[in-house]
C-alpha cells in the first residue's frame, strides 16, 4: 500500500487518521505496540524514530542498556478495523540507538538477514513459505494458579462433552469425537466466525485460499492464505493472529493459538510450505525425482531433517509444543519425509504436473513459535543441507 514516508504522511491527513500505532515483536515473538497522535507525526518520525525501554521487554537489553530505537517500515502500514479511533498501524525495525545498525535481537532483522543471506548464496534469490496456522475457539477460558489451588477450565459450545448439558434447549449439534473435520452447519457453528475473519483478513491483503473446521472438537479450525516470501509471510502470521483473536473476541469467544489446549484431541500446528526460486523460477521440481522433488529440493529436506533437534528451539519452543507431538493426533512423530504421509516431519504435498506448485512441507512447527525466527532458522538449515 505504502512505499515512501510522504505517503503515509499524505495518507494520513486526506483519511484523518487519528494515530499511529507503533508495533514491534519481541523474541518470543508476541507483538508489542504503543500510539503516537498522529497530528505529531511529520518527516522527522521517519527518519529518527521513537525511542523506548528495552529492558521492559522480553529478552532484549539489560537495564544498565535499556535506550532503543524504533524505525518504521512503512511497507507495513494499514488501518486498524478494530480500534474506535481511525489508526494507522505500522511495524517498526528495532535499532541501536548509537550506531542506528540493526538490533541483533530484533526478530524482523533477522528474518531480513536470513532473505539476504539466501541471496548471498547464489542458490536462489527468494524463499516463499506458507504457514497454516490452526487454532480453537473457546466460549469459556479459566485459569488460576496460587498459593493453594492450581486450575484451568475450558468449554465450548460445540463440544462433545456438552450432548448432556442442559442448554434449555439442547438441539443436540455437537462435534463428535475425532469428528470436527469438514462438518455441516448447524454441527459446524463457527462457520460465520470463520467468514466474517476470512473476510478481514482479504481486505487486509492475506488473499485468503481455504477456510474449515479441523479435526479437534470444541471449535478448532484452520484458515489457509496465499504464500509469500520469508519476511512478509512472517509479517502475515503476526497480522492473521491479530484478526483471529480479535474478531473472535469480538464475537464473545477466545481464539487460542495454544498448541495443545485439550487432553486427547487433535493438537494445532503451524504447518509450513517451502520453495526456493532463482530468477523466477522454481527450483524444487523434477518430474523424475521421488515425489517431483528435484535434487536440490531433497538435500535442503536433508538439512531440516539433519538440523530438526535444533531447529525445535525455534518452531516449537514451550513445553506445551511437545503435547501435541505424540502418536495418534496426526501429528508428525517420525524424522522422515514422504510423499503422503502426515506422520512424516516432511510431507511433499501432491502438486500435479505444475512446477511452480512444487514444494514441502514442514509439519513440526506450531503457532507459539515466534515466525520471524522459525522462518529463518528452517531457510538455514536447509541451506546447510544444499551446501
């Protein structure tokens, strides 16, 4: 939408924009933000930025260091459909105030590095990733802990374990067991939720592709968006969040990216689509290769597959990552790749006879990971393994 700062600026005052929202992720990878009027906003905010308390966030600096600076990246910038006041949100590159070079810690640098590193490389020039990041949608989120009681409690509307409960009336539609993927409504009741955040989600440019209830009862679904290279597709898992947990909380529910938020149902990953292109050109397809792969394709396989114990760290990085990464949920429990398998780390998708549609599929990561990071620590290690 934005290329240059006198756009924004001019954008700002033909729309009457009220604020600019100063967003940045810190390295868990939970997005951070605070308003500046947007009637204090002129060439100046751009080239100097905003200042702020970098020992308040997590993982960034010591309070002897605390002093960091925000640049923004006007690339970013869009109207928040949420807030009263008409906002301009914009993403910000964290930098060191004295030297004005990259701050090492700032995830978005180091998902920039990893894209210009690739390039470096000669093997190719763009990565594009695609992540499905599934989640559930709660009507009742409890939890507590403290001296001497320890409690959590979730409910749902469509949830198996309600077919009993008195809801004056119960009409009986619940997901049953193992049951949520693909329903119809009325057992399918967030079939509106889901279309009213695919359609935020279009006007902010996520070029929705796929919407549906997953497999997990109690509301779990998937919405698929069309992929896009390393940096901006971690820029869109951090927007799609944003919409899906506002909308839903909007709508009276909880969204939750928790990885495993229920005991024995169907965990929510982060699946991730890889390919690497040079010149505009695909380079993972071989008609005669297992599973259309070509060469390069597999030995980069073998790098997130040589690199997977570390690669964890990054793309699945709570304890509760490691619940949902167990037999029986169609989670990916075995170091492998295979051409249909869903138990497989590495799926290759089946793609017909189009190159361009060629890719893998990285069925570890889940949605707690922090995208700028996993994304770049997955391009390197596969890098390694082409090397």
């Amino acid at each position: 939408m934005f290329t240059k700062p006198e756009e924004v600026l001019a954008f700002i005052k033909s729309e009457d924009v009220k604020f600019i929202d100063v967003r940045f992720c810190d390295l868990p990878g939970v997005m951070q933000h605070f308003n500046v009027p947007a009637a204090s906003v002129d060439e100046d905010f751009f080239v100097n930025g905003q200042m702020f308390d970098g020992s308040s966030i997590r993982g960034f600096q010591a309070i002897h260091e605390s002093d960091m600076k925000l640049i923004p990246d006007v690339t970013t910038a869009y109207i928040d459909p949420f807030r009263t006041a008409k906002t301009l949100n914009i993403s910000f590159h964290i930098v060191d105030p004295y030297t004005d070079e990259p701050y090492s810690r700032d995830p978005r640098q180091v998902a920039a590095k990893a894209e210009a590193y690739l390039k470096s490389t000669g093997i190719a020039d763009t990565a594009f990733f695609a992540p499905e990041a599934e989640f559930y949608i709660f009507d009742d989120v409890r939890f507590q802990t403290r001296q001497d009681a320890s409690f959590y409690y979730i409910d749902s509307i469509e949830a198996a374990w309600n077919t009993g409960r008195d809801e004056k009336p119960n009409l009986g539609h619940k997901t049953p067991y193992k049951g949520g993927y693909f329903p119809l409504p009325p057992v399918d009741q967030f079939a509106d939720l889901r279309d009213e955040i695919s359609t935020m989600l279009d006007d902010l440019g996520l070029e929705v592709e796929r919407a549906h209830h997953e497999v997990g009862t109690a509301g779990q679904a998937e919405i698929n968006y069309r992929f896009d290279s390393l940096a901006k597709s971690a820029d869109k898992v951090q927007l799609f969040k944003y919409v899906v947990k506002n909308v839903a909380h909007a709508a009276g529910k909880t969204a939750t990216f928790m990885p495993k938020p229920l005991f024995g149902d169907n965990g929510s990953g982060m699946h991730v689509h890889q390919s690497l292109w040079k010149d505009g050109k695909p380079l993972f397809f071989d008609e005669k290769g297992y599973g259309g792969l070509s060469d390069l394709a597999r030995w980069y396989i073998g790098g997130l597959l040589k690199h997977a114990p570390a690669l964890l760290a990054f793309t699945n990085p709570t304890v509760n990552s490691y619940h949902r990464l167990v037999p029986g949920f169609e989670a990916p429990v075995n170091l492998v790749y295979s051409a249909r398998n869903r138990s497989a780390c590495i799926r290759i998708p089946v793609t017909g006879s189009n190159p361009k549609a060629k890719r893998i599929e990285f069925r570890v990561p889940d949605p707690s990971s922090n995208p700028y990071l996993a994304f770049a620590a997955m391009l390197m290690a596969g890098l390694d393994g082409i090397q």
